[in-house]
C-alpha cells in the first residue's frame, strides 16, 4: 500500500510577505510586490521592474552563516526556517529525514560579485567559499544541514519548474520509504543587471516600466512579459501516520505529481500544450482522481503572449469540459516570477487556498485574451464550495519542462 503523504510545514519569503501568513493575507487582499527598480544598475535596462523581498537576510540569519551563502540559498534558508518550526521542529532520526530542494539560476549574484572582485582587487581578493556558495546544489546542500538531514539531499535544475519537481522528488522519497519526513521547495534571487538584461533580450520580460503594479497581467490581452521576482517556498512533506503520531496539523495532502517533457524548444512552450496537458494528466492519475475532481488550478500563468495560451490549451485538453466548472488563479501577477521559486510558493498558495476555501485574484485583468475562455479569479478571493477538496498547481521551464502537483484537503 502506498505511503500517503500530506503537508505538516509551510514557509515563504516573497516579495509580497516575510512569511506565510503575511504573504497569504497579502495575497487575499490583492496586493502587488512589483516596483521600480531603484538601484543605479538598473538604468538603461529595457525592463527596470521587479518583485523583490522586502527582508534583509543579514537581519535574520546569523551573519556569519549568512556570508557564506549566496542571496539564493540566505531565502531559501529562511523559509525553512519558518516552515521547520511550523511543523513543530520535528525531532526525528536525521537518517529518516530528506531534502529535495533547488533554484533554476542559482548563485548568479555570487558570480557576478566574485567576477568584479577578481578584476578590480585581483585573485587573491577572491572568497574562498566561492564555490559552495555557487554550486547549483548550494541551497539543498545548505538546508541540509540547517535540519540535519541524512537520508538524502536532492537538487533538481529544470529552470521555472524547479521546485515543483522538488515536491515530486520529495512525494516520491517518502513513498518508496527513504524518509519519513522531506524538506522540499525551492529558491531564487537573481534580480540584477545580468539577469534582466538576458530576459529582456529574449523580449520575455514586461517594460512598463512606469506602471510596475499592472505590469504582470496574466490573461490580460495587453500582457507584454513577465516580471522578474525573488524569494522562495519551503514545504514539510511528511508521512501521514508519522505525522498523526506526531500530533502536528496538518495542512492537506500531496495527492499526486506528473512530469513530462516538450522536446519542442528550449525556450518556448509547445503551442498546444501538449507536453503540459501531459504532466496534468499524469498527475491526475497518480492521485487517482478524474477531472471533476479539480475544483481549482493556480496556474503557471507568466504573462507571457505565448506561454499563457499554450497552458489554456493544455488545461483545456487535460480537463475537457470540465474545465467549465474551475477556477484558476494567476499569483504571479502579484509575486512576479521566482523562477526557480516559483513552484513552491504557488504551492503554499495552492494548499492555503483549500484550506481555507479561498482563491486569491488575479490581478490586472481587465481585458481577458479571447482566446483563453477559462473562469479567473479577479478583482477579489474567490470561495470556493465546501465540497471542494482538489486542487493542480502548474509549473514549465525553459527546455521544456512540465510539473504538475495535485493537492487535496483529505
């Protein structure tokens, strides 16, 4: 009999909260994390907006440990933190203890700094924890020893599909009875001059530079790109009679996960949503659940021209019509995207929405796209029927990476 495994910890660090109960009342409310960028490497960038944390991780953490990790993984770090204590600080056989944990970018602001360092002070300036600090693993590998976990340390890399993939590697760690317990999310912090100038140049990210609050409009027919953001998402996956035993609540229950992949672009989704309507479909098997089961779907929803039709389509082809009767959210209108992050803080949202019966709106969507004939929620929280008790949360990355993460309240 498969191991059932259900959600005992959340933490987030966004650009909308320092936690997850100011983010989750931010996001009910409707509140924008996008601003103008002030800092004077933004000047001369086409897109000069984002959504940034409004924590200093030097205030939080311990400082010595925070200068020997990257902006990346101090976010990450963080929501573990908060995520770990609101699972009541387990104490458990660390070699019954796993993290699946990742970022799509990583340590780029590390990069970037030992680079300036190197040319204008010379090698000798360079910091010798430079590379742990860059390593594509650092964040895992830091949250691993934060909780002292033994059973194993994982760090998927599939770009914006991250840490949603590091739900699916934590769900299936516990069931195949590696661990009793997996921190699992991710992170990202990669808002500098770099990074945006990239995006830019692929003519990916927003330029409304003078409006940052309606900038990312999911579904909006006047969407123009999404807009970059930083934080991170942590989840405490926990087997469910470890977790009973425990006498922890407990949040609602990881249901099922599917993947698939594109092999279609590296950069561009599949236009009909194949490879997405594939994951959702896997998912929705994995849980054992039909498509009128879903009540609701927090969308993968970039703000991106293409990128939104194709996961209409994909939603459409994976749910028929039944689609007709769910409601689907865009949060990134709110957050920006995290990128790496992503997954998991628009997991917390997800499992927070069935929770507590409400979705948080989509903001800036006054003209919907035509041709994306799906109900959002807008203008306010939508309540859901009490009877609702599944929900999708959706995330693709560049390459063609497709993850879907099923939800129930029981």
């Amino acid at each position: 009999m498969s191991r059932r495994v259900v959600v005992t910890g959340l933490g987030a660090l966004t650009p909308i909260g320092k936690n997850v109960s100011e983010t989750w009342t931010n996001a009910l409310a409707g509140k924008s994390g996008i601003i103008k960028i002030s800092q004077p490497w933004a000047e001369g960038l086409a897109a000069q907006i984002a959504g940034l944390v409004t924590v200093d991780p030097f205030e939080v953490l311990d400082r010595v440990s925070a200068r020997r990790m990257d902006r990346s993984t101090q976010l990450g770090v963080i929501a573990v933190k908060e995520a770990w204590v609101d699972a009541g600080s387990p104490d458990i056989n660390k070699e019954r203890l796993g993290v699946f944990f990742g970022t799509g970018i990583g340590g780029l602001t590390t990069v970037l700094e030992q680079y300036d360092i190197l040319n204008s002070r010379g090698p000798d300036r360079v910091n010798p924890l430079t590379v742990p600090m860059i390593m594509p693993n650092s964040a895992a590998a830091m949250v691993g020893l934060e909780v002292g976990a033994r059973a194993g340390v994982h760090s998927p890399v599939s770009a914006c599909a991250t840490s949603a993939e590091a739900i699916a590697g934590a769900l299936e760690m516990i069931r195949n009875n590696r661990a009793d317990i997996v921190v699992a999310g991710g992170t990202e912090a990669c808002v500098n001059r770099l990074a945006i100038a990239a995006f830019a140049s692929m003519r990916a990210l927003s330029t409304k530079n003078n409006e940052p609050q309606i900038a990312s409009r999911p579904y909006d027919i006047d969407r123009d790109g999404f807009v970059m953001g930083e934080g991170a998402g942590a989840l405490i996956l926990e087997e469910e009679e470890h977790a009973l035993k425990r006498g922890v609540k407990i949040y609602g229950v990881v249901s099922g996960a599917g993947m698939s992949s594109d092999g279609y672009h590296i950069a561009a989704p599949e236009p009909e949503g194949a490879g997405a309507s594939r994951a959702m479909v896997a998912a929705l098997n994995d849980a054992n659940a039909k498509a009128t089961d879903v009540a609701h779907v927090n969308a993968h929803a970039t703000s991106t021209p293409v990128g939104d039709i194709a996961e209409y389509k994909a939603m459409k082809s994976a749910l028929g019509n039944a689609l007709d009767n769910v409601v689907v959210t865009a949060t990134k209108s709110m957050t920006g995207h995290l990128l790496g992050g992503a997954g998991a803080v628009e997991s917390v949202f997800t499992i927070m929405g069935l929770k507590e019966g409400l979705i948080p709106p989509t903001l800036n969507l006054k003209n919907q796209d035509p041709e994306i004939k799906i109900n959002v929620a807008k203008d306010e929280p939508y309540k859901l029927s009490a009877n609702a008790n599944f929900a999708l949360n959706n995330s693709f990355g560049f390459g063609g990476h497709n993850v879907c993460i099923a939800f129930s309240k029981n």
